[in-house]
C-alpha cells in the first residue's frame, strides 16, 4: 500500500462565480474526487510540462550548436586537404 504524502500546505486563489462553475464542470467531468485533487493535478501536470519545454528548448538550441560545429569542422577539414 502506498504512503500518502501528508499536505501541510495552503494555497488559495479567488475565482468569479463563472471561472469556479467552470472549474467545478471539468472536475465533474474527469471524475476528480474533489475541486482540490482536480486543480492540484492540473496544476502539477502544468508544472511537468513548462519544465519539459524548457528541457526540450535546451535540447534544440544544443542540437543547433552541435550541427554549427560540425560544419565548421568539415569546412576545416575541406581547406586542409
């Protein structure tokens, strides 16, 4: 069985009456088991995905400077023979 972690920590928010309506909707309709376990796994979901941006970003701005020294080398390569 797994060991819950204990939640000690508040974070409140205000909505309108239509953004809580709302968040109450997709929460009913993804069968959360309350508004605070939908918008803690949304939140944390959202979370997951701005980090993995930010990886992916890093990773295509690597790649760009890994192929620039390839063909830097290959240009050296040429002139030398």
């Amino acid at each position: 069985m797994a060991i819950l972690k204990r939640r000690d920590r508040l974070v409140v928010f205000r909505l309108s009456q239509d953004e809580y309506d709302g968040l109450r909707s997709a929460c009913a309709e993804r069968g959360a088991a309350s508004i605070s376990a939908f918008a803690r796994s949304e939140l944390m979901k959202s979370l997951q995905r701005d980090g993995l941006s930010k990886v992916s970003v890093q990773l295509s701005t690597l790649q760009s400077s890994i192929q620039r020294i390839t063909q830097i080398l290959e240009a050296l390569a040429k002139e030398s023979k």
